[in-house]
C-alpha cells in the first residue's frame, strides 16, 4: 500500500487504530461474556497477561532471528551498525 500526504497518512492511521481497537474489543469481549461477573475481572487479567506475554515472546524471536543478520553485517562492515527499529524490536519492543 502506498499513502501520501500527510492529511491521507493521518485518516489511514486513524483507521488502522480504529480497527486495532475493535479487534482488541472482540478479543476481550469473548472473555468477558461467558464467566459469571465475579470471575470476569480474573478473566480479563488472565487475558492481558498472556497478550502480554505473547508479545514478549514474539519480539524475543524477532531479536534472536535478527542477530545472527546483524553480527554477519558488522563482521562485513567491521565497524558498528546503525538500525532504525519500529515497534517490534526485539528487546526494544514495548513491552517488556
């Protein structure tokens, strides 16, 4: 996909939130519904910590894979690597 201009980028990450955030809805309201109401806040906890930990573990993969490609380059380069990261960086990553 390709967006220019500003105005343009904004609406498409408006949109990207707004569709981020129901999915982050529908993934909690499926475990909130079925417990009975004094077990729905363990539920949710139970949830948040094993997205929680799902991200952990997938951005320790990212950085595990990423390694061996950034010793290779500064072997090669013999000199320290500059990287641009996002948000899923390893263990620049967020969360944990």
């Amino acid at each position: 996909m390709v967006v220019r201009g500003a105005p343009l980028i904004g609406a498409t990450a408006a949109f990207g939130l707004a569709l981020a955030l129901r999915h982050a809805l529908d993934d909690i309201s499926a475990v909130v519904a079925p417990p009975p109401p004094q077990e729905r806040a363990a539920a949710v906890r139970a949830r948040a910590e094993a997205f929680s930990d799902g991200d952990v573990a997938l951005n320790r993969r990212i950085g595990e894979a990423g390694l061996p490609l950034i010793e290779s380059l500064y072997r090669g380069l013999g000199r320290p690597v500059n990287i641009l990261t996002r948000c899923n960086a390893g263990w620049l990553a967020p969360v944990d």
